[in-house]
C-alpha cells in the first residue's frame, strides 16, 4: 500500500505541508478562465508556498493545463488574479512573466524539434543577456543524458529525453517557480520514476514547484500539498497524505475500487 | 544549345537567380514567424527601387569618378534598404499585427496581404506615374571579364557580390545570433519560445525588417538592370515566392537555392524553348517540384509543429 511510504516522504516537509504557508510564494484567486464562450476555470483558489511541490490532480478536461497557461501569461483571466510574492501577474505577456521568475514545462513537451539540445537549453535562457554556465551544469548534471545528446536535433530524441529536455530547458531561466504539465505522460514507468526524483531533487535545490499530473499516486509521493481539479473547480485540497487517505481521491485518481 | 549560348545565358541567370534568392528570403522568413504569405513583399521590393529613383535625381551625377561611383552604390544600398525596411516594418504594424491582435483566420491575413500589395502598387502609380522610369547607373556598366568568352558586366558582378554577401550575413544572423535563434524559436513554435522569455511581437517586427532591407536593396539592383515603375514589383516578387516555395517555404537555405533555380530555369528557357516561355518557366518547375515533393526541397514539412 502506498500510504506506508508517505509518512516517510511528507516528514521531511512537514511544518509547510501541514497547513497552507503564511507567506504564499504564487497565488491564484478566485480565478476564472474562458476560451470564448467556454467557461473553463471557474474560481479556483490555488495557493503555493517558498520551496513546496503542489500537485494539481484532475480527469481529462478538468482544467489543470489551464491553470498552468494562465499563471504564464498565455491566457488572461476574466476575473480573479495571479499574484507572485503578493503582486498581480495576471495580464502580462508571457515574456514577462518568465523574467520575474515563473518558468513552465508545457504539455506534451513542446521541444524545438529542429534545434540541437543545447540550442534548446540556450533558448530557456532567453531572458539573460548572455546564458549563464552554472545554470547549463546544473541542468546537465540533472540530466547527464542531455548532456551526451548536447549536438543531436531535439525532434530526434526520445519521449523520456524530450520531457527531461522540457524540464531542463525551463531551468535555465533560473525559475523560483516551476510549473511542470505532466511530465510524466507516455513515459515508461522506469523513467517515470526517475524523472519524479528528479523533480524532488530540483525542489530540495530551492525550487518551488507546481506539478500538474495524472499518475496521482506518484505524484502525492513527492508532494507536499495537492489539489483535486473537476470541471473547472477546486473539488478538494489538502496536504499529499491527506489526500492519499481520502476515499474519494483513493476511488477516483488512484484506481481502487470503491470498497478498497 | 550551343556551348556558347550556353554560357552567355549562364551569366545572366545566375544574377538573376541572385536576386531571386535575397527576395526570397524575405517571404520564407515571414511564411517561417506568421505561416503567412506576404503578397505585398513585391511592393517593398518596389519601393526600394523608387526610394533609389528618388535619391538619384536629385544627384547631378555624370560620368562620374571611381569614387563617386562607389559613394554612390552605397548611397543607393543604404536608401534601398531603409526604404525597404521602413516599408516592411510598417506593413506589418498596419495589415498583419491587429489581424494578430484580434486572432483573425488565416484567410483574413491573406486578403489583407493581397489588398496592401494592390494599395502600395497604385499608390506608387498616383504618385509617380503609371510609366516606367530608367534609373541612372551610376557608373560605367563595362565588361569586367569574360567566361569562355560569355562577357560579365560590372552591374553582374555588384549583383551576385552584394547578393552572396546578403545571403551569408543573413544566415549568420539566422542560425549564429541570439536574434536568429528567437526568429527560429517563434517560427516551430511561437507560444513555447514566448514562455522561453522571447518577445513574440519584437521578433516578427524584426524578421519584417530583415526581409524588407533584403528586398528593397533586390529592387534597387533588379531597376538598374532594368527600370521602375509601380508594377516592377510583380513578376520577381512571384517568382521569388514561387523560388520560396520550390525550396521549402519557411527554410532560408531553401530559399536561396530555389531562387538561384529559377533565375537560371528562366534565362535558360528563351534560348531552349523561345522567349515567349520566359514567364512561364519558372512556374512549370514550381508545379513539377510541388508534384514530386511537396513540401520543396530542402521543406521538412509545411505548418507548424504540435
Ligand atoms: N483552446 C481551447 N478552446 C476551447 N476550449 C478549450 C481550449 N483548450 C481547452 N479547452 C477546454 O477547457 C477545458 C479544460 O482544458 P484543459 O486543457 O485545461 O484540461 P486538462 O485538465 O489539462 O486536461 P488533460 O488532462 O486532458 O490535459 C476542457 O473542457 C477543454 O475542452
Ligand atoms: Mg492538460
């Protein structure tokens, strides 16, 4: 049973985990969120504190990816706002928002499929002047295998490189927080595991993280604190072992029966 | 074909094709940030050679010295390019970007292209005439040398020169600088390289920019070869965009070689097939390409990636 391992996980975290921080790092407020007519958020409250990793769990559709485009910039909201560090974000381009320290790993990785893996990486560093050493080191040392495929065309690699490729990329602009849309979509359960410690390894180096994912139980593993997206709204949230327990997230986003 | 006739449309091809390349250029970088056809890139063209006309007349050159001359070749780059430039910055600003604004459909942008490149055609006419005018070489358009006895002029030269040093600059500032890379990031995927921190808006100004200095200077070397006038722009600038196409529309490499293709198909059909298939040329290779492989030659795909 996974809840075994959870004390465990969440122990290392707990005074953060136990109750939503004081000083919130990224807040969303009562943000509500349309493609035309469509309303597709509606009012989430999401708060995300100095150095968690906040899980948005959800079904196809709920919402999550929204979520994530919205806090970069790529949508607006209709109403509510995007607060970093106490100051509204909701609005400014996504340029922008990535210079004040937001960086995001998209859905389906997003690669540029014909520039080399350092290219790629150069891209993520963008918004310095010139692309900063320690920063290309970290990302390699995170990700030796990047590292070996340095000249070779992002299109070329594979599934599991492209997503550490997405991730490493987002790291070089130095985020304070980064945002991740599933990175572990059609990756074998062996990389799966190994690119969610990485993802621990990166928010143990000081990076905030906000994960959105569909493989709740590892991703739980991992996180501090998680929210259950439907249909555009906050269904639950608590703390990763709280939510681990709860019948409702077992039945619904950890596969178990209902009587499990 | 003779031998000699061989060569002697060999020189003239190759400069023509030259200029087909640089004018390319200018429709694969837009086609790569937009997905756009900028029909009205003809008109930037044009523009460059009337900026040119405008300069030069004012100028009281006559035989003038080696160094006069040179000034003077600057002098028209210089007013070519900005002119161009300008043009291009401007169109994008007032066709294109509140088009983007609004998230207008595909068909908008194109008809929107269609209609600047009519207005900046028969604004020219208004303005400066609906005759074609000759634009003063300033300088003597002598043989320099000659190829297995095909002479080459100085104005062939000063063309295929100023046309392979465009074309290097060009591709350094693609695939070697910071600004090339955002222009490459937009063009595979817009949306990501803005979250990478790149000024979406700022990259497409600037690809305008680059396309249009390329094409106003290709209009000032295409009026001294032959004349301006407001229609100058048409044949080159479909030609360019059919050499955009044959190469792989959106690749910059592709568009050189497509343009360099063309130019020579074109000056090789008179002698081949007889002048009245001049025109037509150019257009059979398009359609025998696009038969064989659609997406040009050097093309990897058409549209965008994800
Ligand atoms: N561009 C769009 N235009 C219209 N509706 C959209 C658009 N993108 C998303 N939606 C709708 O908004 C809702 C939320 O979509 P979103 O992509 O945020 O879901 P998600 O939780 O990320 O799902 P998934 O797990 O499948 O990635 C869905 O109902 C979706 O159909
Ligand atoms: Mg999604």
């Amino acid at each position: 049973m996974s809840t075994i391992e959870t004390p465990e996980v969440n122990g290392l975290t707990q005074p953060a985990a136990a109750k939503p921080p004081v000083t919130p790092l990224l807040e969303l407020h009562e943000m509500h969120v349309y493609y035309g007519a469509i309303q597709a958020l509606k009012g989430i409250n999401v708060t995300v504190g100095e150095g968690e990793i906040v899980t948005l769990l959800g079904a196809n559709g709920a919402g999550k990816t929204t979520t994530l485009r919205t806090i970069s910039g790529l949508l607006s909201p209709r109403s509510g706002e995007v607060r970093l560090n106490g100051e509204r974000i909701d609005g400014i381009p996504p340029h922008h928002v990535v210079a004040l320290g937001i960086g995001q790993s998209p859905e389906g990785r997003r690669v540029f499929p014909r520039m080399t893996v350092l290219e790629n990486l150069q891209m993520g560093a963008y918004r310095f002047k010139s692309v900063p050493k320690a920063e290309l080191e970290r990302v390699y040392e995170l990700f030796p295998r990047l590292h070996e495929r340095r000249s070779q065309q992002a299109g070329t690699l594979s599934g599991g490189e492209q997503q550490m490729l997405a991730i490493g990329r987002a790291l070089m602009g130095r985020p304070r927080v980064l945002l991740l849309d599933e990175p572990s979509m059609g990756l074998a359960p062996l990389i799966v595991a190994q690119i969610f410690s990485i993802i621990k390894e990166i928010n143990a180096q000081g990076t905030t993280v906000l994960l959105v994912e569909q493989n709740a139980a590892q991703a739980l593993k991992l996180s501090d604190r998680a929210y259950v997206l439907e249909t555009g709204s906050v269904m639950m949230s608590g703390t990763a072992g709280e939510l681990l327990a709860d019948p409702r997230v077992r039945e619904a986003y950890l596969g178990e029966g209902a009587g499990a | 074909m003779t031998v000699q006739e061989f060569w002697d449309y060999l020189i003239p091809g190759i400069a023509l094709g030259a200029l087909y390349a640089v004018i390319a250029i200018g429709y694969t970088m837009v086609y790569g940030v937009l997905q756009l056809i900028n029909f009205a890139h003809s008109e930037v063209f044009m523009v460059g050679g009337f900026a040119v006309l405008m300069v030069f007349t004012k100028i009281d050159f006559n035989d003038p010295s080696v160094g006069m001359s040179v000034l003077l070749v600057l002098l028209g780059f210089a007013t070519a390019g900005f002119a161009g430039a300008g043009t291009a910055f401007a169109l994008e600003k007032v066709a294109y970007r509140p088009l983007r604004k609004r998230n207008a459909p595909r068909l908008a942008f194109l008809i929107s292209a269609i209609g600047a490149s009519f207005l900046l055609s028969n604004l020219a006419g208004k303005l400066f005439g609906r005759n074609n005018h000759s634009l003063t070489i300033p300088f003597e358009n002598k043989k320099v040398f000659t190829v297995m006895n095909a002479q080459v002029t100085v104005l062939q030269v000063l063309i295929v020169c100023s046309a392979v040093i465009m074309m290097i600059g060009l591709d350094l500032l693609v695939n070697r600088t910071k600004m090339g890379a955002g222009i490459r990031a937009v063009a595979q995927d817009a949306e990501t390289a803005g979250l990478m921190g790149v000024d979406i808006d700022k990259v497409i100004s600037r690809t305008f920019i680059v396309g249009g200095l390329l094409g106003g200077i290709a209009g000032f070397l295409f009026a001294m070869n032959s004349s301006v006038g407001y229609t100058m722009g048409f044949f080159p600038g479909i030609t360019a965009f059919a050499a955009a196409v044959v190469g792989g529309i959106g690749n910059v490499r592709g568009a050189m070689l497509g343009g360099l293709l063309l130019g020579l198909v074109e000056s090789f059909s008179s002698p081949l097939f007889g002048e009245e298939w001049r025109y037509v040329s150019a257009f059979v290779v398009l359609i025998l390409v696009l038969m064989f492989r659609p997406t040009g030659i050097l093309g990897e795909r058409l549209g965008r990636t994800a």
